[in-house]
C-alpha cells in the first residue's frame, strides 16, 4: 500500500552487527520483509573504535538485508547503548494559562520543555524524553492530564542522554556508508519494546540486555521507565576468563561456554564433566563442569551486582512484580535466571520478542530483540501519531477518545 513504510534497524553490536528490515503500516503494524547478522568489526564494548572497520561490517550487513528484501534503505534507525547510556529525572512546573483553566496539548509542551531546560554538559546528548506522569495543583500518578482543569501542571520525566561523541561517531559511520540517520534509540527502549508487555510495565519489571561487550538494563514501575543504564561487561568477559584461565583461544573458549557453560555453580552435578577441544591435533581432555562454573560464576555475578549497585545509587526501589527479564545472548548462558534471581531477590526468565508477521522463527530469540524493537520502537511512533490525529478522519473521534489516545504520542514524541 501506498501509505505503507518501510524502515531498518541497525544494532551495532560488539560481537554482530544485526538489520532488519521491516514493512509498517499507518496503524503501526510490523511486516519483517529480512533479518540479517554479520560479524562486527572496530566495535568495542558497544563504542566504535575504528571507524572504517565498522563502515565495513555496516555495509556488508546493510547490503545482504536489501537484497533479501527486495528493496533499497535509504535512512536508517540506529539502537546505541552501553554504560554511557544515563537517565536522568526531571520536572517541568508551568501554570494554566487559559481563562478556563483547562489544560491542552499546549500546556503539556511547554512543561516538557521546561523539565529539558537544564544545563546539560558539551560531552552530552539527549536521546529521549520520556513521560513518567503528571501532577495538576499537587494530584501526582495522573498519566493524562488533557482536558483536566488546574492552575499549575507539573511533568515528571526520564531525560535519556548518551555520549555527544559515540552517538557522531556512528552518525559518521552511517553517512560514510551512504545512508542517512533516522533516529538513535537507546537500545533499552528498544528491547522493551520488544520484549515487555504493557502489564509487566505497570507490574514494575527489571529488563536486563546481556551483550558480548556491554550489559543495558532498564527498569519500570507504573508503565513508566524510572532507570536506564548500563556497565561495560558482558559475555565477551566470560569468554576471556574462561580463555585465560584454561589457555585457549578465544574461539574455543566461546564454544566451551555455549555448549558446556553454566554461571550457577548449585545448579550443577559434581559428577559432570565436561570435554575440553585441544588444538593442533591433540586429543580432547576432560575436566569437571563444575570447575568451569566456578569461572563462569564469579563475572556474571559481578555483572548482576554491578547494576544492582547502580540502582541503589539512584535509589531505585519497588515491589517489581514484573521481576527480571534476561535478553542478548548472554541470556542464554545456563544458569543466569537463576543466579539473577539470587542476586535481585525476584524471579528472572528469558525474555522472547514478539512473533512478528513475517519473522522466522529461529529468529525469536533473545539475541534479536534489540534489533526487532528498533523498527517496533518507530511503528509505535506511526501508530500513536496515527490515533492521536495523524489522519483527517481522527477529527470526528469524540474528546474523551482523542485525549486518551493521545498520551501515547506525548510519551513517543520527544
């Protein structure tokens, strides 16, 4: 159809750059028309670090995924994370100018230009401003305040900002390759996006993105973010320590931990063994499982404590009934949920994005929702413009209608 859009998300990752390539109706919904993966080059823990390296593997992949679907990409959604990746809370306060006092759409623009007027550093850069609620003459836990009569409104909001120089650098990397930026995303929004329901939001979950060189998470409570972050570890460490300390090649390493490795020692049987491949010919050797769980452990472990310990620092607290939701590859490692459950003291489980028109289902994994959600991120966008009044039709929506459909698009815009 003519209304029809068709987008790419891009998730520059530390081990795979991932695309794909989707078809979005006016109403939001997602046609996945390709999925493609290639091994990523000049990335590092999440940050480019060599810039014609990674224009390589962003060419290859860009170029594999238009030929699977038939089509040529000419903008491009970006997901960017890492530990560079902070939330920070802010609030708007403006008064009702109206005679009536009734707030509109105007009102709520100007609070959340208020609540992004503060002095952010030069090495910064907003990603996204993100609606938590709003208060009307002190009446907090309001999500739509349209039409609602009041003297002063006040927008609580989770301003998401990156690093101005990784966030130019793919830009860069981008427009070298041919192609223009559509948007940066913070690859969190993108995995909830993906990943999270609508109940789990307002339940209060924990999503955790464990990635070769960096681990995001987010964190919900009442349908609003109130966390975003991350450290600059992730599976690729465990491969290392298991390479060091059994002296092996990388390669080997990583194949040990996929196949034979498990990050919570109480969840293994002291009489397991597990078969260690020997390079230059040699004979395969044997050594307990356990003994790999012991050095498996000890980094996811600091991982999870890492960014507990980021929550306390924001003193992020509630009863999260979502619990944790483990995705990336990382997540797949035996023995996670549970050594998360350990250390959040809450139940944790593998998080699956959505089956999408279209999509494989070998493609419904963990490792894909940063890359899926890219694209899902802006359908919602299309489909929160849309019922907001996007199309003329919208006009004839009663009031009540249009100003509760019309909280997702102030949620979106920024």
């Amino acid at each position: 159809m003519a209304t029809d859009r068709i987008m790419m998300g891009l998730d520059i990752g530390s081990s795979w750059v991932r695309a794909m390539i989707g078809t979005v109706s006016k109403d939001g919904t997602v046609v996945v028309d390709s999925l493609c993966e290639h091994p990523s080059e000049g990335v590092r823990h999440g940050i480019i670090v060599n810039i014609e390296q990674a224009i390589r593997s962003i060419t290859s992949v860009i170029s594999e995924a238009e030929l699977q679907a038939g089509v040529e990409i000419q903008q491009i959604i970006i997901g960017i994370g890492g530990e560079h990746i902070e939330g920070l809370p802010s609030q708007g306060v403006v008064g009702i100018n109206a005679k009536d006092q009734e707030i509109k759409r105007e009102d709520i623009f100007r609070s959340l230009e208020v609540a992004r007027a503060f002095e952010l550093p030069l090495d910064r850069e907003i990603l996204h401003t993100l609606v938590q609620d709003f208060r009307v003459d002190g009446r907090g836990g309001i999500k739509d305040p349209i039409d609602m009569l009041g003297h002063r409104l006040e927008s609580r909001v989770l301003i998401v900002t990156g690093s101005a120089s990784v966030c130019q650098n793919e830009r860069k990397c981008i427009e070298r390759a041919g192609f223009q930026v559509q948007r940066l995303v913070a690859q969190q929004l993108a995995d909830a996006e993906a990943v999270l329901s609508v109940e789990e939001k307002e339940m209060g979950t924990i999503l955790i993105n464990i990635g070769s060189g960096t681990t995001n998470m987010i964190v919900y409570a009442n349908g609003a973010p109130i966390f975003t972050g991350g450290v600059g570890l992730g599976g690729g460490n465990v491969t290392d320590d298991i390479a060091f300390i059994l002296n092996k090649p990388k390669i080997i390493a990583e194949q040990v931990k996929c196949e034979s490795g498990n990050c919570h020692i109480p969840s293994v049987d002291s009489s397991e063994m597990v078969i260690i491949p020997q390079i230059g010919g040699l004979p395969s050797i044997k050594m307990p499982k356990r003994e790999l769980s012991k050095v498996i452990e000890p980094r996811m472990a600091e991982i999870f404590s890492l960014l507990q310990v980021e929550l306390e620092k924001k003193q992020v607290r509630g009863s999260f009934g979502g619990g944790v939701v483990l995705v990336g590859g990382g997540a797949l490692l035996s023995g996670a949920t549970e050594l998360a459950s350990e250390i959040f003291r809450l139940p944790a489980r593998i998080g699956f994005p959505e089956a999408l028109h279209g999509l494989d289902r070998s493609y419904i994994n963990p490792r894909y929702t940063t890359t899926l959600g890219l694209v899902m991120s802006e359908a919602r966008r299309i489909r929160d413009h849309y019922v907001a009044g996007g199309s003329r039709g919208g006009r004839k929506k009663s009031s009540t209608s249009f100003s509760r459909k019309v909280k997702g698009f102030f949620r979106t815009i920024f």
